[in-house]
C-alpha cells in the first residue's frame, strides 16, 4: 500500500466578516488541530461544529494583544479561519469555522496557544431575526432562503434543498434567532440543518439521501483499514408511541404493539406545526417506522495516514454520505451501509498523523432505506414511502 503524503493547511481571514476576501497562511505554525461535526442521534437537531487549534507562539504572533505581533490588528475573535488538506493534488476542505477564542501560553516554552473555533452556528445562533414570510414560504428550502436573505448571510454560502413538504401557509416565527427558525423550519420537512464543511448554511430536505451520489456507497471499510469499530445499541432510541403535533394544534399518534410489549411504552413526541393534517398522520407513521425497533450506531476509528487510499477515501466524506461496513472477523455483526452522521477528526500536522472517527447510523433509521416517488428506484433494499 502507498503511505499518503498530505499537506495540512490552515488559513487565517486577514479581515472581518462571514466571507473574507484576504486571507494568511498560518499553517507553519500550527502544532494540532481536531475538530468535530456533525450530531450525536438521527432524531436530533446538528449541534455547532467545534474546531481546536494549538499553534506554536514564541514569537508573540498569536497574542491578540501583543503589539509586536505579526498578526496584531488582525487576530481576534470572530475571525474566520480554513482548514484544508492537499493529497495528491487535490484539496479537500475539512473544516471552516469562525474564532470563540485564544489563550496563550507563555509559561510553554513554545507558548502553545489553543485557538477555539464554531461553524456558522456562531453567526446564526447570535443574530436575531423578525422575519415576515410570505405566501412563497410554504416550504423550508425557500423559507430558510428567505430567513438567510434577511440576516445577510452571503449566497454564495448557502446549499438549501427544495422543501419536501408545502405547508397549508407561511411559518410566524417570532423574534427567535436565525438557528432557532431554521432548525424549526428543517425540522417541519424531517429535514436537517446544519454547518457545511466550507462555510455553507446546509439544509437537506426529508428525502436528500435518497437520490444521486446517497444511492452509492462511497467507500468500503473493512476489518484490515478500520483500527476500531464499536456499535452501540441502546433502548433510548427506541420509541412505539410518536405523536406529531401538525398545524392548528392537531396531533396524530402512530403506535406499535409489537414493540411496546417487548420494550415498554416509550413516547415520542415531534412538534411539526406547519404540517397539514394529511402530512402530520404520514409523519407520525414514518417516524414510528424508524424507532420503534433497535438499531446499532457503529463508530468507526481510522487511521488513514498509513494508506494512501484510505486517506484518500476519508477526506472525500461528509455528512449524509454513504458507506459500506464489512465485519469479518471483529464479531460485532455489523455489516452493510450506513450513512455517515458526524465526523472527528484529530490530526498532529508535525508528524502528519491523522485519527478519523465516523458516528454512522443504518440506512433505514437515518432516512435512507424508503422509495419515494421522483426521488429513488424501487427495490429489494428500498420501501415506498409517502
């Protein structure tokens, strides 16, 4: 196998704001980072991708106050910094993320400085917005459009599925912050709303993962590239009673006997309020398909640096993608395709060693394993949906 011979580089914005135009190379100088994205359960809303750096300061550059520092006036929080990794040729992004804030060290002989950063969720999470949708957001795709469109947030970071979903009438959300609305919004298609890994607003409608590229697995892994796989499988994801509040305070309940005799009652209750009657029933018996049996929720531990390919494969990956697990011989039985739900990543840029772990779920239980009309091919491995 070829040992991979990547470049780690980190970019420092030179300016203010969401998109700079000027930015520094700082790559020379920076010891580790890791960084985290993505969320924890298929049910829950994405949290804030979070970024560590931890880079050498014996010259002062990276003490905001220090004014002999060759990035005084320009290191500060709420900058926005890129992290990105050169192989063979190509780039891939892996992180981007705006400064939360930097703690020097000057009792290290390096003076080690960890500089902490937060996606878009930074920006999103702190700005206000009394937005007035019109009668063109009846669906989340243009309705976070428009909530984007009133809070600035550039278009040339935005990746916004059409809504899956048209609402009997536009959303009245209130003064709440931006996340706040568009988590709301992408959680009444059964969508998701997250911070892309070049410094996109991502929303994915209900059924994103079942066209295109989600059809294909991306990658195999196997017991000879994975250096860990542990699967989890937990009775707090399982639920046999789901109630879906729709709009006008409405709610419709799809229950399983089966499972509520084996696990207990366990309830579910999904607030969907710009749903219509109609869409709330089917939202209540898609949800219940997917919780009330068990499922594992593998972790998958990496370590691409000792093979080209694998590396090659790791770094290609993102949230909602598709990935194959074939376990011969750890025993865990867990095998077949899995979409891919958060990515850690832990890398030491002096040594160029890099840990990778992936927080995948079963297809079925993370939207992927249904047909639906207009969307996927009908199959052995594919149910119709609504």
């Amino acid at each position: 196998m070829a040992i991979p011979v990547p470049t780690f580089r980190v970019l420092m914005g030179a300016e203010y704001g969401a998109l700079p135009t000027i930015e520094t190379d700082i790559s020379d100088y920076v010891q580790s980072y890791s960084f985290r994205r993505g969320r924890d359960n298929v049910l829950s809303s994405f949290q804030a991708g979070t970024a560590t750096l931890v880079v050498r300061n014996a010259d002062g550059r990276f003490s905001p106050a220090y004014t002999g520092g060759a990035y005084y006036g320009v290191l500060d929080v709420m900058i926005r910094v890129r992290i990105e990794v050169i192989l063979n040729g190509i780039t891939y992004p892996r992180f981007w993320g705006y400064i939360q804030s930097i703690r020097p060290n000057p009792e290290d002989c390096w003076n080690f400085t960890n500089i902490e950063l937060s996606d878009i969720f930074a920006w999103l999470s702190i700005r206000n917005a009394l937005v007035s949708y019109g009668p063109g957001d009846t669906n989340a795709g243009t309705a976070i459009g428009t909530l984007l469109n009133i809070i600035s947030w550039p278009a040339g970071l935005r990746e916004l599925d059409a809504g899956y979903h048209t609402w009997p009438s536009a959303p009245s959300l209130g003064a709440t912050t931006a996340l706040s609305q568009a988590n709301t919004l992408a959680a009444n298609d059964l969508g998701r709303f997250y911070g892309g890994q070049e410094g996109d607003a991502v929303f994915e409608n209900r059924n994103h993962r079942l066209a295109g590229d989600h059809l294909v697995s991306q990658y195999t892994f196997t017991d000879s590239n994975l250096a860990n796989l542990v699967a989890e499988r937990a009775v707090r994801d399982i639920y046999n009673i789901v109630t879906v509040t729709y709009t006008g305070s409405g709610t419709s309940v799809a229950q399983d006997t089966t499972s509520q005799d084996r696990y207990g009652r366990r309830n579910l209750d999904y607030s969907a309020t710009l749903l219509s009657a109609a869409d709330g029933a089917d939202a209540a018996l898609w949800l219940l398909s997917e919780v009330k049996d068990p499922h594992d929720r593998p972790f998958l531990k990496i370590e691409p640096s000792y093979d080209d390919a694998v590396m090659t494969a790791v770094l290609g990956l993102d949230i909602s993608d598709r990935i194959t697990i074939t376990d011969a011989t750890v025993l865990t039985g867990i095998s077949g395709d899995f979409f891919v739900e958060a990515i850690h990543e832990e890398v030491q840029a002096a040594t160029e060693l890099m840990h990778t772990t992936l927080l995948v779920a079963e297809i079925e239980s993370a939207g992927g394993g249904w047909w639906v009309l207009g969307y996927s091919d009908l199959g052995n491995t594919t149910k119709l949906a609504y």
